[in-house]
C-alpha cells in the first residue's frame, strides 16, 4: 500500500531532519557567536535569520524535513484515497495527522521569523509521535456509522489543532526555561545565543494559547454536536474523556485569564504551559 511505503520514508526523513537539528543545536560548541539583547522582539532578536544566513546543518535539517513533510502528506492523501474518510478514527490515524500539522507549524514559523532552532524542538517530538504511531494497529476498518457525520471529522480536526497549538505553548516554555536558567546563572553557552529571547519566547507561549483555546472549544463544541447527533444527548454519561476534556478546557480558560486579566507571564506562564501540555497527552493516549 502507497500509504505504508510513504509513512515509512516519512520516519527516515523525521530522523534524519531530528538528527541534523539536534546537531545545530549542540553542535559547534567551540563557535564564538555575537551577544543579543536579553529581550527583544522578532524585527531585533538576534538568534533569527534568513535562510542563507544559516549553517550546513540547518539547511541540511530544513529541507530533510520538508521532503518528509511532503511524505507525509502523501501518506495522509493515500490513506484517505484508500479508507473513503479522513483518518481520525484511531490512535495511529490521530497521532500521525499531529505529528504532519506540528511539522507544517514548524515551517509556518520558520517562514515568518526565520528561527531554525524551534526545529531542533519540534521535529524530535514528531519524530517521536510518528514512532508512537507506528509501533500502533494501523488497519483501515470498515467506518462506524456514528463516525460518518461532518461532525465527528470537525470535532477531531479543530481538537487535533487545538493540541498542536499547545504543544507550541509547550515548546515556548521549556526554550523559556531553558534561557533564564542561563541568565541566572551567567554561564552563557552557545545554546543560549542560538536561543530566541525571554520576551519573544513568552509572546509565543501566549499566542500558541490564544489560538489552542479557540480551537479546542469548538472542537469540544462540535464534539457535543457529533454525540447529539450519534446518541441524541450532547452528554455522554460515565465518560472520563468529556470530562476531562473540559477540566483541559476549564486550566487553559484559567491560564488565559491569569494571563490577561492578572498578569501571569514569564515564568510562569511557562511552567502552565508545560503541565498543561502534558496533562493533554496524558488524557490523549490514556483515552483514545
């Protein structure tokens, strides 16, 4: 099946662009690299660039990853082609499509700002979900008929965006974390000079919330919709994964609230981000 031999060549090219971001993140540790402002801003920040602007390694690792990226995308084309519906109906499926919209996330910031190194971030975590995915069944089955409603495929995909969305938020805060600990500390290594700014880092953590929260509550919203119209009851009684997903709903109302109305920010804001995204893997894995 075409979709099996593209998933496949899509986790060479995912280890590969892991590999080659991994190295410029770590690699020429002997490099004496110009000093940056501590804050900044995306116009000033001087860990952004242009794409000739960039080492070996991160033009290695950019187009390694595109061309697993548009692997990927065939994958997800072929298997659709091949089901008859778009593949959200199990684990594997769902945690694929996160992997490919968290890659096309990485290329959408790297194309606005020019910050190769949120790729030495994201792509180990695709990379990473796509081996989740593949280690799981992945046989195409005949589709339940509560499953066939326009509602079930908007209620996964806004849901699956919504994760993408935080998994940003999650990366912000460790890159957040990662940043102060040099500052308080004065050992300044070149990890820190390829490191965007606290005050950059913490617009991104803000922003990847206030799109995520949108998106999960429609999705959540059209989840509601899907079970009115499957079981006649926007409430499904005894289940754990509705009502966990509004607790989810219910931290991320409280983070933006902070955030806006308190004025919770920095380092804060970046741990919340962290527990927060990991408390929606735990429930997406747990529960699925």
């Amino acid at each position: 099946m075409l979709n099996v031999l593209f998933f496949k060549v899509t986790l060479l090219f995912y280890f590969l662009g892991t590999t080659f971001f991994l190295f410029n993140l770590w690699g020429r540790k002997g490099e004496r690299l110009p000093k940056k402002p501590i804050f900044g801003n995306s116009e000033t920040d001087s860990a952004t660039g242009s794409f000739a602007d960039a080492s070996w390694s991160q033009k290695l690792a950019v187009v390694v990853t595109g061309a697993g990226f548009i692997f990927h995308t065939l994958a997800l084309v072929a298997q659709i082609r091949e089901a008859g519906y778009i593949p959200f109906t199990n684990l594997h499926e769902a945690i694929s499509f996160f992997s490919w919209a968290i890659v096309l996330a990485f290329f959408l910031v790297e194309f606005r700002y020019g910050i190769d190194i949120l790729g030495s971030f994201i792509l180990p975590l695709a990379f990473l979900s796509l081996v989740s995915a593949a280690a799981l069944p992945d046989e195409i089955r005949t589709l339940d008929p509560t499953l066939k409603t326009i509602w079930f495929g908007i209620h996964t995909t806004l849901s699956l965006l919504g994760i993408v969305a935080f998994a940003i938020a999650f990366i912000a805060g460790i890159m957040y974390l990662l940043q102060e600990s040099f500052l308080k500390s004065k050992q300044f290594s070149p990890l820190y000079y390829k490191l965007p700014s606290l005050d950059l880092l913490d617009e991104w953590n803000k922003k990847a919330i206030l799109l995520g929260f949108p998106l999960l509550t429609l999705g959540i919203i059209s989840g509601a919709l899907w079970a009115q119209y499957s079981i006649g009851s926007f409430w499904i009684q005894n289940n754990p994964k509705q009502a966990l997903s509004l607790g989810t709903w219910l931290f991320y109302l409280m983070v933006l609230h902070g955030r806006i109305t308190i004025g919770w920010r920095a380092k804060k804001a970046a741990h919340l981000a962290i527990i927060g995204f990991v408390g929606v893997v735990f429930i997406f894995v747990t529960l699925a």
